[in-house]
C-alpha cells in the first residue's frame, strides 16, 4: 500500500524519469526484496534508503553511563572550593582529586617557610621538622627523627607506587640521605628547601632525578 501511495505522489513530480517496461521489471525486483532484512531498496536512481541500525540495549546503557559521569564531574566541578583549584592547578591534576582538605590546609599555612635548620616554626623549618610536623598534625603519625632515621623507618617503595602521605628521600651531595619530602600526586612533592623554603617541586625535574633515593610508606 505505501509503495502504491509513493508511486501516486512521485508521477505527479515534473522531475521524474520516463520509465521503460524494463525499468519497472527492475522496480517491482527491488520492491520484491524489501523483505530481505539488511537490503538497499532502490525506487529511483540517484534515491536510495537504508534500514535505520538499531542500538543494542549493551550501547544505550554505556550512554547512560557516560551521561551520568559527566553530570557527576561537572556537579563536583561546580562545588569545589579555592584551595580545591589552586593546588590542582599546583599539581595538574584533576580537581576532582584534590580531596584531603586536612593535607591542603596545612601546606596553605606554611608554604613559603623560610629554612632554618633545626627550626620548626614558622619563622624557620628544616625538612625533617616540616615532615615530622605534617605527619603528625595531618595523619596522626608521631614521628621524630632526622632525614636518615625517617629513611630507616619506612617501607621501600617503587616510584610507581607512591601515594599521598610517602615519604621521598633524596642524597644531594653526600652518600647518606640528607633530604626529605613528603609525596602529593603526579610526581609533585613538598618539602623545606634549603633555597626557597616550604614548596612544591617536580620529581621529574633534572636536579631532584639526580639526587633521587627512593621513596617510603610509614
């Protein structure tokens, strides 16, 4: 019936093509297999239409799941503090990643602490004291110690596996360990330099893969 009804409408079009005996052979042999699925069923030449590909229910859940993760992370996105953005950007991370507000609280207070040796206020830190202070006052660790003996108190770890809260230990001039920091994300750490105080440095900078030891977990 509809093919009845498109061959009404198409002969009263100025455009349509003077069809032979033949021609229509071919016509009624098309029509004829529509009813194979997956065919290409040709009314006039140039003009073709295709069967609409379905989706399978396996495709329209992982939509739904792709839907529902973007609205999750802009959701997040929108509701995420200062801090949250400033040391993602500090680290080039997500700031959907940046979550330990103890951790990110305590280095807003002292970052930039000059360095004093042996001193463990603001008014000077050396690294073991800035890392002996974080541990304790974010993660509860009561450690005391000098660079070394927080060396010989940690669990070896791989680069690969180091996570928030290890410790990097590195020997800069000298045999025996004689710096230490305290691991963030994405191979960002934070320690007491000698030359700018409290900050954060890259792990893949040349002068700290140089110096590199190894890092720890307490």
């Amino acid at each position: 019936m509809k093919l009845s009804v498109c061959a009404l409408s198409l002969s009263s079009c100025s455009t349509l093509q003077k069809t032979t005996t033949k021609t229509s052979s071919r016509a009624a042999s098309a029509t004829a297999s529509n009813n194979e699925p997956g065919q290409r069923v040709r009314f006039i030449e140039g003009i073709s239409t295709r069967p609409t590909p379905k989706i399978t229910n396996s495709q329209s859940s992982k939509s739904t799941v792709i839907s529902r993760n973007v609205t999750m992370s802009s959701a997040n996105l929108e509701n995420a503090a200062t801090w949250q953005f400033k040391y993602a950007q500090l680290l080039d991370v997500p700031v959907e990643s940046v979550l330990n507000q103890r951790l990110y609280s305590f280095l807003e207070d002292w970052m930039g602490t000059p360095y004093r040796m042996g001193g463990k206020t603001r008014d000077g830190i050396d690294c073991s004291g800035f890392v002996n202070m974080l541990m304790n006052t974010v993660f509860q660790l009561n450690l005391i110690g000098n660079s070394v003996q927080l060396y010989n108190q940690v669990t070896r770890l791989a680069k690969g596996q180091l996570h928030e809260g290890d410790l990097v230990f590195f020997k800069i001039h000298h045999k025996r360990i004689s710096h230490v920091g305290i691991y963030l994300e994405n191979d960002k750490f934070v320690h007491a330099s000698t030359s700018n105080g409290v900050m954060i440095s890259d792990l893949k900078e040349a002068y700290w893969k140089k110096y590199y030891a190894g890092g720890g977990r307490l």
